[in-house]
C-alpha cells in the first residue's frame, strides 16, 4: 500500500550538518520527498507535537530540546513508507538501532536520536497535518 509519513530531521542532526545524510538514507531506501521545509518550533509547538506523550516523564526535556533549534519536516512517500522509514530510522535508542541506521549513525542518545517517524496512519495524518497543507503536498 503506498502510504505517507512524516519525517522531522532533529535539532541534533541539523546542528551535526546531517540533513543531507538523513535525506540521502530516506531517497536511498526508495522513498519519496514530496514535501520539504525548515523550521524552527516554539516551546508550545513541540507540545503541540508530542502532545501523546504529556504524561511521560521525559515530556518536558523532549519539548526542550525539539524547540532547541531548527528543524527539517519532510512529507514521504512510498509502497509501507510509515514501517520503511522506522526501518531505515532504527530504535529508538542509537545505542540499540542496527548497524547503519540513521538514529545508529547519527544519534546520540534515547532522546537526541537524529530524526523523527510517524508510527501508524492516524499518527501520520495528524503529523503531516501538523505542519503542512494541502496545497504544499504535491501530487507525485
Ligand atoms: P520513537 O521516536 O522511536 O517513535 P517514542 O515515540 O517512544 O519513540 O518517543 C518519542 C521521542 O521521545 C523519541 O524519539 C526520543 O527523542 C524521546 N524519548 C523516548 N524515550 C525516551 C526516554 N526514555 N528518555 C528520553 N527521551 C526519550
Ligand atoms: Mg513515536
């Protein structure tokens, strides 16, 4: 099924000067680009975000540090992109993703792992949602 997700270079990854590396992995692991922009998000924003997670203990060091500078929020596209990209991201943690992973090769730790993937359809739709409309999805 050709899905869509959402993909958030971090803060981390952008300062490492990564976007291209982490863009290189998601065309290299076949998917699709088909929105792009930088931004820099507020405190309230990256709660906004995250919101799923407002009772986590690590809620408000998350929020921090996505707020803590810019940002790269992609749109991709491709046959299971939302489970493709987890794969090509890795776990969570940097230290337990597989060899050759973006969050291995770039992350940091559990919290500065590099880059952000939607988890499921109606987490991807309300992620896209969150930073992009209509008219800058295109049509591929
Ligand atoms: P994923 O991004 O792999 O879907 P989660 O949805 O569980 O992971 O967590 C969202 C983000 O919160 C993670 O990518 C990471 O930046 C941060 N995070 C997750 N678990 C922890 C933790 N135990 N301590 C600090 N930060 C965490
Ligand atoms: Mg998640």
């Amino acid at each position: 099924m050709i899905q869509r997700t959402l993909s958030i270079v971090k803060p981390d990854a952008v300062a490492k000067n990564a976007i291209g590396d982490v863009l290189a992995a998601i065309e290299a692991g076949g998917l699709k680009v088909i929105a792009t922009k930088m931004l820099h998000m507020s405190k309230k924003q990256a709660e906004g975000f995250y919101a799923v997670h407002s009772d986590r203990p690590f809620f408000n060091d998350l929020t921090d540090f996505m707020s803590e500078g810019p940002v790269v929020v992609s749109v991709l596209e491709g046959e299971d992109a939302i489970a493709k990209y987890r794969e090509i991201l890795g776990a969570t943690n940097p230290d337990e993703a597989e060899e050759g992973t973006v969050r291995r090769r770039i992350g940091t730790n559990i919290e500065r792992n590099a880059a952000h993937g939607s988890d499921a359809p109606e987490t991807a739709a309300f992620e896209i949602s969150y930073f992009f409309n209509a008219l800058e999805l295109h049509q591929r």
